[in-house]
C-alpha cells in the first residue's frame, strides 16, 4: 500500500466521517437505530410473516445486484475497461490467505455501510429534496464514489456498484435498514463464496 493509498483512504473516510458526524449531531435518532435496544424489542414482535417478508425481499434484491453487477461486471471485462488491480486489491489477499476473515469482514462491514448511505444519507437527501428516489440516486452515486477509496481501484470500479447501490436503496424502502443489511451481507458472502 503506498502513500497515495493511504491519503485516499483518509480523505474519503475523514469527508464521510465529517459530514455523517454532523448529520448525527443534529439527529441522534440515526445513532440510536444501530443501538439493541432500539432494534431488539422491534425483532421481538415481528411475526413469522413479517419475517418472511423481509428475508423474501432482502434476498430478491440481492439476486437482483447480483445480476445487475455480473452483468454490468462482463460487459466491462468485454469491453477490456479494468475495475481492479488485483495486486492492489486488499481484498484479494485476503480471499487467497484468509478467507474466513474475508467473509467475517465483508458480513460486518455492510452494517455500516447501510446505516451510513442508505439509513443516514438517502434519508437526509430524500427529507431535503423531498424526493425518496434522488435520495436513492444520490446514495447510489456517494456509495460508488466511496469504493474508489480501496487500494487498486480503477474509476470503472464504481460503474456495477451504482447499480447494486440504486438496488439497495431501493431495498431499504421496501424493508428498511434491516433488509438492506441482510441483501447487503448476502450479496458479499455470495461474491466471497463464489471467489472461493
């Protein structure tokens, strides 16, 4: 990892940081949602319906990204455009020597991901536009955008995350942040299993 890494990952992570530590500041509602105390007694009282219904939708949506980023992913390939260094790519590494820290990785990293661009900045963006579905977009395009931070990155790494992030968000109006988490977890642990 070079230098120039290293400062990519803290600008994008310190930007981030800022402005979803402010969003937090003025609305503590948005901390208190990853809280148990919030989310327990909520999965306590659903019922094995509900249930269905969110596990259903969270794995429609996650078929759905992962149709989409393949798709998008092989046109790309075909088109010779690189997504990635894989010398580069940390997350290749990890697949060859640890692959079990991977999956433990790309299970936990999806929780906050979610919270911060569906469940905090497609809601700030939909509550100040007024509009669910630039909240959708503009989360999509921020989410992408946010990947180019990883090491061995290339700009056309962002094009098949806009359409699983659009995916997401779509899902987190459907199911809230719980179904965007799950869709989320499983789109990675497919990937990593795939990799595999």
């Amino acid at each position: 990892m070079t230098w120039l890494d290293l400062l990519k990952i803290a600008l994008a992570g310190g930007i981030l940081g800022v402005v979803v530590g402010k969003l937090v500041v003025h609305r503590p509602y948005y901390l208190e949602r990853l809280r148990p105390r919030f989310w327990l007694p909520i999965a306590r009282k659903m019922r094995r319906r509900e249930w269905v219904r969110l596990l259903s939708v969270a794995l429609a949506f996650t078929a759905a990204s992962l149709v989409v980023a393949t798709v998008v992913g092989e046109a790309l390939q075909k088109a010779e455009v690189e997504l990635y260094s894989r010398e580069e790519y940390p997350f290749t590494a990890l697949q060859e020597r640890y692959p079990l820290v991977l999956l433990v990785a790309v299970n936990v990293l999806p929780i906050f991901e979610e919270w911060i661009f569906r469940g905090i900045l497609l809601e700030e963006i939909a509550r100040r536009s007024r509009s669910r579905l630039l909240g959708v977009i503009l989360s999509s395009l921020i989410f992408a955008v946010f990947h180019l931070s990883n090491p061995g990155t290339y700009p056309a790494f962002a094009v098949p995350l806009i359409g699983a992030g659009f995916l997401m968000g779509a899902c987190y109006l459907l199911s809230g942040l719980a179904g965007a988490i799950i869709a989320h977890n499983a789109y990675n642990s497919i990937l990593v299993i795939i990799g595999l």
